[in-house]
C-alpha cells in the first residue's frame, strides 16, 4: 500500500510514545525511520528487525557513560535500539567536537545501528563534519561507514565484507566521529561492494516524495497496533478527567 510521509510520520510517533520513549526520544526514533525510508534505505525493513528491542527496550537499564574525557566518551546503550538512544550519544559527539575540534564516542551493546544517518545529517547541516562506523555479523563480517562533510546536506554510506573477524568488543558497536576542523568523509571507502553517494540519497528522497512511501500492510498495521496503547491511555485518562478525579 502507499502512504504519504506525514501518515506514516503520526504513525511512528504513536508507536514509539506508546512504547515509553521518552519525550524527544520518539520523536527523533520516528524521524530516523522516517528519513531512511525516504532516501530509499529501507526504513521500514530497518524497523520491522528492530520491533524486538523497541518492545524490550522499557525494561532495559537507561544509556549511560561508563569512561569520560574531554575528546572521548564510552557508552553503554545495554542491548537498545540505536531509535531509542543513538541521537543522544551524537550529540555528545559533536559537542566534543565543538570544544576541542575532534571528538570520538563509542556506543557498546547497541543494535539497529544504520539508524544513525539521521543523525549525523543532522550534524553535518549543522556544520560539523561527522562519521560512523560499526560491523555486522559472526561468520560472514560485514563493515558499514557513513559520513557527511560539514555543510553538506546529504552523507554518503557504503557496506561491505570485510575478512576481518569480530570480536566481542566489536559487536553490537557503534563509533562515532565528528570534527570541527577536519573533513571525515575521505574515511569512506569507494571500494567497498556496496556504496551510496550523497548525489544517489537526494535523487532517492526526490522520488520517494513524488511517489509516495510503499509499506508492507502487515508492518502498516503492526505500527498501528502498538500505537493504539497512547489512543487508550488518552482515552482513559480524559474519562477520569471528565469524571473530575
């Protein structure tokens, strides 16, 4: 079925709140979702893998710092979703990066790490030159790398395997770079089996908003339904409201 970005965009939104993100946090998680559907990155495949770890993640310890420095910080997302806690980690990348002109951040135990090109578009627009880097896999290794240069309004993203071995410390993480002073898309390899230009993402984002988003009626409705507990919680609490309690 087709939809428009705007119906999908509510949709997600639904979904995430009723799914105890914070304020904020669903509404970056639905833009993340949103933003690679839109640029022909399979979005909506991205989030029907990451479903398990967004109906985990409310009973998961929060994020948080486990090592600090004024150029670095290490973090444990504890088995998250990268849509509940990625945008937070880039954040503290780049205001790093703003102080002392690089910065790195490392997110362990994080999944549904693609979820980061949003972000760090964001970042880019913004001014600061920033990259990502993180593999996927036990016996086939895959290596994933984004990045935008400062200014620049769409990254490029490559994958590809990689005859390198994972390590426990390497699965399920995330490494971040953003800089004020140093360009980091030069760390993005051509060579790789699979890569995507920032030309390629703005030509896939002006086809998707003159065609629409095409959704599977079975992830449609699967986002439907776990955003029907908001529409219950609002309609309970305006009975009690009305009620006078």
């Amino acid at each position: 079925m087709n939809i428009s970005m705007n119906e999908l965009k509510a949709a997600l939104r639904r979904c995430f709140e009723a799914s105890d993100y914070f304020v904020g946090n669903y509404e970056d998680a639905a833009n993340m979702v949103l933003w690679l559907e839109k640029h022909g990155l399979n979005g909506l495949s991205e989030f029907k893998l990451a479903l398990p770890y967004i109906g985990e993640d409310k009973n998961k310890p929060l994020s948080n710092v486990i090592y600090e420095d004024s150029t670095s910080a290490i973090i444990d997302a504890h088995h998250r979703s990268a849509l509940n806690c990625i945008a937070a980690a880039v954040d503290l990348a780049h205001a790093k990066a703003l102080e002392s002109g690089i910065a790195t951040v490392t997110v362990h135990n994080c999944h549904n790490r693609i979820f980061i090109l949003k972000a760090l578009t964001d970042r880019g627009r913004s001014g600061i030159s920033a990259a990502a880097y993180w593999q996927n896999g036990s016996d086939t290794v895959t290596e994933h790398t984004a990045a935008i240069r400062s200014g620049q309004r769409y990254p490029s993203y490559s994958e590809g395997v990689t005859n390198l071995t994972s390590s426990e410390n390497d699965k399920q993480a995330l490494t971040i770079i953003c800089s004020s002073r140093v360009d980091l898309t030069s760390s993005l390899q051509n060579s790789k089996s699979h890569f995507i230009s920032p030309k390629q993402v703005e030509s896939n984002k002006e086809h998707t908003v003159e065609h629409g988003i095409e959704i599977d009626t079975g992830v449609w409705e699967e986002i439907n339904k776990i955003g029907l507990g908001v529409l219950v919680e609002n309609t309970e609490r305006s009975r009690k409201d009305a009620g006078g309690n």
